[in-house]
C-alpha cells in the first residue's frame, strides 16, 4: 500500500457517506462503504500480482471505477485504453508503456497479444491476462519518478504518445473541478468513455469529493458508438432515465441534445451544471442551449495539464470564453500562445527530455481578458480537432488517402466538425466509383474517429494560389475558398457520403 491510500479511505471511508450511493448502474449500486471494501479488496489481489504496469481496456462500469482507484491505492501505474482507439494503437500503448498485466471485458484485446497467461482470483467480472514483456535491461522504458497513470492521447499521427501523471495531480485538479462547481452530492451520469481523462477526472474524482453518485452505463445504453457514431434518441432517453444533475459532454453532443430540443424533446429539470469542451463552441449555441433549459458551461483543457485548465461556473460564466483558470493552475501567454504553470504533467513516457516541466505550451493561440476569462482563439499548428474531441493531424490522413496515385491533391478538413471530409483532385481517368472504393478501403485501416466520411473532386484550377511554391497548403485559405463548398459536405443531402468497408 502507499500514502495514497490515506487519500481515498479518507474519501470513501466518511462516515457521513457511509450509506450513501456512490456508483450505480441499470443492475447495481455501491455505496460508500461497498465501494471502499471492493476497492481494498481488488488493491490486495493487484499487490500479490506485482505487475509494473496494468492497462485497462473496458467499457464503462463499476469495475472500471474499482480498477482504477484500486491501482491508485497499491501504487501501481494504470493506462486506461479507450475503446475508441483502433487494435493497432492499443497495441502501440501495451508495447510502448510495457504493460504486464492488461484487465478488460472481452479477449478483443487479448487475442491479439502472443505470450499471455490468463489469471484467476479477480474478483469482478473483469478478465485478468499476464503479458510477457521484453528484456527492460536491454531496452528500458523511461518512466517519470511518480507516474501513475499514463493517459495516451488520442493520435494526432498514428501512435499516441503517453502522458506521465501522478495521483497528487489527478486529484489537484479534481478537487480545483469541485470546488469551483460547489454542488453537494450531485448525481453524475458518463456519457463519455472513462478511458477519456476529462470524464476519468471530472466524472469519477470530482463526484467522489462531492459526495456525489457516479451513474454508469455502457456505450449502446448511452447511444454512443466508438467517438463519433451517435443515436440521439437513445441518448436522450438515457438522460431522461437518469435524471442527472451534472454531465460531461462534447460540442457534438451539445448540438445533437439542442436538436432534439428543437424537436420537442425536454431538458431534464434535474440538470444544474453541463461542462463541455474538446472543442470550440459558439457562444449562440451556448444561448441556444439555456433557452432550452440546458446549463452549458464551456471549459479547456489539455492532457499535459490533467484535463481541465479552465472552466465557467453558475459564480463565474462567460458565453465566448471558456472560463477562468482553476485555482491551481496559473495562465499566461507568451507571443499568443496560451502557457499554464501549477498543472505540468510528469511529461511523456520514454522522454526525458520532457520530464519536470514546470511550464506547459499547450500549442492554442489566446489570451486572458481584463476580468480574467481565458479566451481560445484556435490551434497554432494544424491538429484538427473534431466536435467529438478526437486530435488528428490532417497530414497522417492525407498520407494514407495519397499512398496510391489516385489523387492530384488531397486535403483533409474537419476541425470542429462531426467527422472529417476530403477535397480531392484526381486524373481524369479517375471515376467517382474509384475514389469512392479507395476511401472506404483507407478508412478501414484508420480509427473510426480519423475516417472520411464525405468527400469532393474538385477542378485543378481551384486550387491556384492556395499552396506555397514548396507545395504545402495554406489551410486557413483553403478553409476560406471552400467554404460553402465544406459546408456542403456536411449536409444530410450531399452525394458523396461514404462508409466503411469491413474486411
């Protein structure tokens, strides 16, 4: 056991929330008390297992929760696997991180892993595999002193790098998130993964603090399928059921749950605080969402600084900003660019060279007003981010769609957007069937959250002026030239939608 221990007992172990629910699911519920013997319990059965790193490839569900904080507790670093990465980038995380012990909810996983032993006496409905790892001598990984979670982002190129945390850093910012929305015992419900540190952070620890009951559901349940696929009559009968006090969500869904508004749907009287963030949202949809009787608060964050750095509050709410700075971290910007001190991560696996950074330049270009509010004004480089909160770098998908000569030019677009979609200029030989067939084919090769979904041909002569002599496109302009066009792409009648192929 480790001094981390004292932090969570002290948490779980309140007599005063002894009897209360802490984690609830359509056929169980733990309180307090039931949730803090599960944890030690689970604590106990890691220790005598000695694993170095476990990885944790679940949907969302009490056992998630009692791994989680079960790792916390035995001291044992712990990457949780989203399950909207791709077998290929899960498997990049295990062999990056050298996970030697991998718990999940199905063998997917497993069985594509060689050397594994499967393992009894866990005692949840979890299964329990022992990797073999390679020779550490030989090829050590490089691991901040301290690291217990290694959360994986979510692969601005094909491998995602990990991201080193501490235990003291997970909860500073959880405790900044509670104090600041200040609801006493809140029913929270997941909406999204918990392998996503916003909802890890912000949907588990801040909850707990709060005396709050945490509300799990599986991702059909929840009407989410992978990070972008949604069926918004099931989402919103899910929110219905549960009558929450408090969500998480992505601009993807703000709109989706507006849209049913619009369609006569009614926001649950029981909401009092919905954060979202991931991506920019207008203030208009955030006034769209109050009239609605849905308290939409826009927050900011980023995986270096363990999720939230800023956030509006019921106190402190500023449509077009995303709020103040929590009270741990400090925000400066330095040449434009936003820099936050008092919430560095460990820094990434296997690169020292990252390790204590006191000051984090998290890349997005803004800057404070004069009453404090932190304002986003974009992203430096190119990184996309969808309205799903999914990083992707145009180029590794670009490269993909272009490893065929298929393709004159080929320009990937998508940021704030449900999903991307590509301008394309092909020869003239090339017929829409072709390009049609080669998109699917890339895309069963990329995360679901990286698929073109709609594309265009557009004439070679368009695209005049809107490279640099050295061939790299001005994407600000070609956002601008296309625009209609782009807006096109993601309208419900455009002809060029395309799917997936399964292989």
């Amino acid at each position: 056991m480790t001094e981390n221990y004292f932090t969570l007992s002290k948490i779980l172990r309140d007599p005063l929330l002894a009897e209360l629910p802490a984690v609830t699911t359509d056929s169980e519920s733990l309180s307090y008390a039931e949730l803090s013997s599960k944890v030690d319990i689970t604590a106990e059965w890691l220790s005598t297992q000695q694993p170095k790193m476990v990885a944790l490839h679940a949907e969302n569900s009490i056992d998630w929760v009692v791994i989680d904080l079960a790792c916390q507790i035995a001291g044992i670093c712990c990457i949780p696997l989203p399950d909207y990465f791709s077998h290929q980038q899960s498997l990049h995380c295990i062999a990056d991180a050298g996970v030697d012990l991998l718990i999940s909810d199905s063998r997917d996983l497993a069985d594509q892993l060689t050397e594994i032993d499967a393992i009894d006496g866990l005692q949840l409905s979890l299964q329990a595999w022992e990797l073999a790892v390679p020779d550490k001598n030989s090829n050590p990984i490089l691991v901040p002193e301290h690291t217990q979670k290694i959360t994986y982002t979510s692969g601005s190129t094909g491998n995602p790098k990990g991201v080193c945390l501490s235990t003291n850093q997970q909860w500073q910012v959880a405790q900044s998130l509670a104090s600041a929305i200040a609801i006493d015992n809140p029913k929270h419900l997941c909406l999204l993964p918990l392998g996503t540190l916003l909802e890890n952070a912000a949907g588990i620890y801040a909850p707990l603090l709060s005396g709050g009951n945490i509300v799990l559901v599986d991702g059909k349940s929840r009407g989410l399928d992978g990070s972008s696929g949604l069926d918004l009559l099931q989402l919103v009968t899910c929110i219905s059921q549960w009558q929450p006090n408090t969500l998480i969500i992505l601009p993807q869904l703000l709109t989706a749950l507006i849209a049913a508004c619009e369609m006569g749907c009614e926001a649950p009287e029981s909401l009092r605080f919905v954060a979202v963030g991931g991506g920019k949202v207008a203030p208009e949809l955030i006034q769209q969402a109050d009239d609605y009787g849905i308290p939409v608060y826009e927050g900011y964050g980023l995986s270096e600084c363990c999720s939230v750095v800023s956030l509006n509050t019921p106190k402190h709410n500023k449509p077009g900003t995303v709020g103040k700075p929590l009270p741990h971290c400090r925000v400066s910007t330095i040449d434009g660019e936003i820099h936050v001190e008092g919430a560095s991560h460990l820094g990434y696996l296997g690169d020292p060279d990252s390790w204590n950074t006191a000051l984090i330049a998290t890349g997005d270009l803004g800057h404070l007003d004069k009453e404090g509010y932190l304002i986003v004004n974009g992203r430096r480089k190119n990184l996309l981010i969808s309205s799903f909160g999914r990083n992707i770098s145009p180029e590794w998908v670009e490269s993909a769609l272009m490893a065929r000569p298929l393709f004159t030019q080929c320009i990937v677009v998508g940021d704030s957007r449900p999903h991307l979609t590509a301008l394309v200029s092909t020869p003239d030989h090339v017929s829409n069937e072709n390009v049609d067939s080669w998109i699917q084919r890339v895309n069963s090769n990329l995360p679901d959250y990286a698929r073109v979904k709609s594309w265009e041909i557009i004439d070679k002569e368009q695209w005049q002026g809107l490279f640099t002599a050295n061939g790299r496109p001005r994407r600000d302009d070609i956002n601008r030239h296309f625009a209609k066009k782009i807006d096109e792409l993601y309208s419900p009648q455009n002809t060029h939608a395309t799917e997936v192929v399964t292989q």
